[in-house]
C-alpha cells in the first residue's frame, strides 16, 4: 500500500480493522491522507451477517471521503487486528 501513497499523494486510504468475538464483529474503518487520520467510525456487526456489514463499512467508506475530501484518489487495505478494535 507504500505505493499508493507514493503514487497520488495526498491519496484517501481507507483501512479497516476488525475482531470477532461471540458472534459480534467489531470493525474500525480509518480514512487516511500521508501518516494523517482524517476520519474514524467503529461499527459492529454480527458474524452471521457479513454481507450487510459490508454494505455497512463500504457506506461509512463513501460517506467519510464525500465529507470534505470530495476528488481524491483511494487505496484500500484490509487486516485483521484482534486485540486492536
């Protein structure tokens, strides 16, 4: 994801966060620009319901970047922090 960064600066990154416990899947979703968080949601989801948490975190994406940062390039990253959210 280096590259994104080096490749249209001033890019929005989103990255998503996530851990699983009991059936509950809480996510962070991050926009970033550089080393700067521009913005941050938390939501939670249920394991069993992956595809509308998805719609969910892919909503929230959309929303945080056409808040002020309309025009930008994205990069997307995806990892799995358990103990991090």
């Amino acid at each position: 994801m280096d590259d994104a960064d080096e490749d249209t600066p001033g890019a929005l990154r989103p990255k998503v966060l996530y851990s699983v416990a009991g059936g509950v899947v809480t996510t962070r979703v991050r926009l970033s620009s550089g080393e700067n968080t521009v913005s941050e949601r938390t939501l939670i989801g249920r394991s069993g319901e992956l595809p509308a948490l998805a719609n969910q975190i892919a909503a929230a994406i959309l929303d945080m970047a056409a808040t002020g940062h309309e025009g930008r390039a994205f990069a997307l990253e995806v990892q799995n922090y358990p103990n991090e959210c």
